[in-house]
C-alpha cells in the first residue's frame, strides 16, 4: 500500500508538473511546480524505499529526466530544482547511475546559467558527488565535496546546517575508502557543533554519534562504540520507536559491538530481536534485513552453530542476489561468511567459489585499492592453500599485500596477513629459507599480529619451529 501510494503521488505530481509546464510558461509558476514536485519526490525515504519494487518510480524518474530541457527550457532554476529531486528519489531506490546523470545535468546548467554559488547549484554539486561516492570514483566526489564545503562556509558560514552536511558526507566518504582517523577527526568536530547548536536528541546529532561509533569500532576503540551505539539506541526507541529502520539499525550496530568485545548473549538477543522485527516490518531483500541475517550467521560461526549459520547465511546470500546493486556490500558480507564456514566445516573446496564470486564483486564495487579488497584476496588466498593450490594462492597474496603498500597509510595488519600466507606457501613448497625469513620478520610486530587475532604470535613460532624442526607442512602444494 505505502508503495501505491508513493507511486501515484509522484506520478500527479510530475504528471500534473509537465501538463501546468506546458500551458504556462511564466517562470513563477513553473518555480513553484518545481518545488512542489522536488517535496513529492523528496518523501522517498532512503531507511525504507530501498527492497521495495519500484519499477514504477523508476520509469517516471526517467521520463522526467528525458523532459526537463524541452518543457523547462529557458527556465534554469526551474530545472536545477527538478534535477535535483529527480536525482534526490533515485540515489534513495539505489539506481546511482541515473542519480548521477540527473545531478550532472544540473550542476553544468547551474554553473552555466546561475549566479556563482547559487544555492540549487551546490546542492546538485553536493548530490552530485554523493553519487560519485557510492559509485566508488572517491578522488572524484571528494574533490567536489570540498568545493562544496567551501563555498557554502562561504555563503552561509562553518556552522550552517548546509556546511555541516557536507563535512558529514566527506567523513563518509572516508569511512567507506577505511580512512578511518580522517573521519573520525571530522566526526568528532561535527558532533560538538551539534550538540551544541541542535541538542543530544536530534536526528543530525544522532546520525553523527553513530557514524563516529562506526568509525571507531574500525579503528579496534569498540568498547568506547558501544557505549555511543547503546546511547543513540535508547534515544531512538523512545523517540521513533523500535519498528524504525534507524533503530534497527543501530541495534545491529550495537550487536556487532557486543560480539566483538565477546558478549555473546548479549549480542545474539540483540541480532534475534532485530531480525523479528525485520522481517515483519522490511520487504525480504531490504538491505537492513539481510544485514542482519549476515551478522547473525557470523556470530552463529563464532558459536559453532554451523547449522543455523548456514541457514542465515544462504538466505542473505539469495535475498542479496535479487536485491541487486542495493544490496551488494551485504552481498559479499554474505559471500565472504560462507566461505568461511565451509572451510570451518571442512567442506574447503567449496569455500573457493565464494571467496573467488566475494574477491570480483569487491574489486568492482570499490576499485582494486581499497581495504576490503586486501582483506577478501587475503581470505581467498588463504583458502586456496588449506586445499593446495599455491600457486592461486601465492598470486591472491602478493596481490593483497601489493594493494597494501598502495594504501594510504599502508594497512600494517594486511601486510603482515599477507606475509603470513606468503610465509606459509613458502613452507607448503619445501623453502625453508625463504619461509623462516619471513616468519623472523613477522615476529618483530607482535602488536600487529594481535590486531589480526590474539593467537597470531603464537600461530609464527609454532610455524617457525616446525621449519626448525624439520616438520612437513600441514597444507602441501597440490599443484607442484
């Protein structure tokens, strides 16, 4: 019903637009067509539009955007404004590439027809490099962003609502390239001013919390996380309810904390409340849902649960698939859990096609040099050794730690995850020499190695002692 109805308001409002653009022509009465139309399709709620079928949204956003320069002709904030809403609803339904063109289209009639700094056309640079962002061109979007931020610091001030949601898009734009210090040092500062200028409770204030807890959690301070998740939640359930997609999100936030810190049951009647109330309230491909369902198998593989895990993990794994780009990120969540469990499970080679589908699908979502890429051609390497294949797996390995070196800063825990397999190749071919160095090498971090899992130390001296001692490798190449 809530999809009938979005539909047929946004297909009267730009069926009522166009006709009313094509009887007058006078710039008043489009302006207002425009804005009221830019209100309709703005009411696309990103928490909840996407999983739906919004075949129907989609056909109008297109005839839409087909439109705007025939029918707004000569009326450029008339068609920066619908640019901007059409791009607006489809960046909400996932289709980013459309969102992009809508935008595009907008910022080159803003800078050619407006006046410079014109507000609509900062807000079609600033939408514009939101899609950029979520299509991975990051050099692209943030350059645009911080345009962005400087322009409007200088037209409206540093503590203007529009200022501050620009800085909060670069901090996610950090966020999603792993470049967690930088985003946690914006979030931190845009967290004060709002608090300050907005108060504990509002949305913007509530948002930042989360993104920050998000950030540290990344960066290991999950203790200090789930005290910020645990904040924003109680806020939540009391101001929006715990049937909201917000709420339900930061719940499973605050369920991954508590894995990570080791409370389990804990965190498995956070993940088993949150995926009841989703799957009464979310369509079954929303991305909120099968993020649950992901986190919930993997905290099922931590328990030994095989069983259940398995279960979770295949419908994320399907539910994802049908999704489509909305849900890709979960999608190699999914991927790279199954692996994981197959291997745990002893099924080995069946963990190979899942981590070779979860290595492609990473590579082109967020580009080859990105964090997610070394862990995930980390994990296939690793794979391929448990069932012999070194030669796949020296090559997956030298490419992990290649990307590595590339990052900025270099991941010190992916490059010594990298080496540990390398290490282990090594041994599996009988090189002795070469794997004893590299093991030598590994254990003058130990830190490092405690970032990757507290077992890791002990993991290279006991395989440096078994090259001492003359012991065969327990993952022997099959392929020499």
């Amino acid at each position: 019903a809530a999809l009938v109805t979005l539909a047929a308001l946004v297909a009267f409002a730009a069926g009522s637009a166009w006709f009313a653009w094509q009887q007058h022509q006078e710039a008043a009465r489009a302006n207002a067509l425009a804005a009221f139309s830019q209100q309709i399709l703005a009411s696309v709620d990103p928490a909840e539009a996407r999983g739906m079928d919004t075949t129907l949204l989609q056909k109008i956003l297109d005839a839409a955007l087909n439109r705007v320069d025939s029918e707004l002709a000569g009326q450029p904030r008339s068609q920066v404004a619908m640019l901007n809403a059409v791009g607006y609803a489809a960046l909400q339904i996932g289709e980013i590439e459309q969102a992009r063109a809508a935008f595009q289209h907008g910022v080159e009639i803003g800078v050619a027809s407006l006046p410079a700094d014109d507000v609509l056309t900062l807000d079609a640079q600033a939408n514009l490099s939101a899609a950029l962002i979520h299509l991975q061109k990051f050099s692209e979007g943030d350059a645009l962003l911080r345009d962005v931020i400087e322009a409007r610091t200088r037209v409206f001030g540093s503590e203007h609502a529009e200022t501050l949601n620009a800085i909060s898009s670069l901090a996610f734009s950090f966020d999603r390239q792993g470049r967690w210090p930088e985003a946690r040092e914006l979030l931190e500062k845009l967290l004060e001013i709002r608090m300050r200028r907005l108060g504990r409770e509002h949305d913007d204030t509530l948002m930042t919390l989360n993104n920050l807890a998000n950030a540290l959690d990344s960066m290991g301070e999950t203790e200090r996380a789930l005290g910020m998740f645990r904040q924003v939640l109680d806020v939540q359930a009391r101001t929006i309810g715990e049937d909201h997609p917000k709420t339900l999100a930061t719940m499973n936030n605050l369920a991954g904390a508590s894995s990570t810190l080791g409370r389990t049951a804990e965190a498995a009647a956070l993940y088993e409340r949150a995926l009841g109330i989703k799957r009464r309230v979310l369509g079954q491909n929303h991305p909120s849902l099968i993020t649950t369902l992901v986190n919930l198998g993997v905290f099922y593989i931590e328990a030994k649960n095989f069983e259940k895990a398995d279960a979770m993990l295949t419908e994320a794994d399907a539910s994802a698939k049908d999704a489509g780009a909305a849900a890709i990120v979960q999608r190699l969540g999914a991927l790279n859990a199954l692996a994981r469990l197959r291997r745990m499970q002893g099924r080995k080679e069946e963990a190979i096609p899942f981590a070779t589908s979860c290595l492609e699908i990473a590579t082109e979502v967020f580009g080859e040099a990105h964090p997610s890429v070394v862990t995930i051609a980390a994990n296939l390497a690793s794979a391929e050794l448990e069932v012999g294949r070194c030669e796949d797996a020296l090559g997956h390995a030298r490419r992990a730690r290649s990307i590595a070196e590339r990052l900025e800063p270099p991941p010190a825990a992916g490059i010594a995850s990298a080496d540990w397999i390398i290490g282990r190749i090594h041994a599996a071919r009988g090189e002795a020499g070469e794997a004893r160095a590299i093991f030598q090498q590994l254990l003058q971090i130990p830190e490092v190695l405690r970032t990757i899992r507290a077992s890791m130390p002990a993991d290279v001296e006991g395989a440096l002692k078994a090259i001492e001692d003359g012991q065969a490798s327990d993952s022997p190449c099959a392929d020499r």
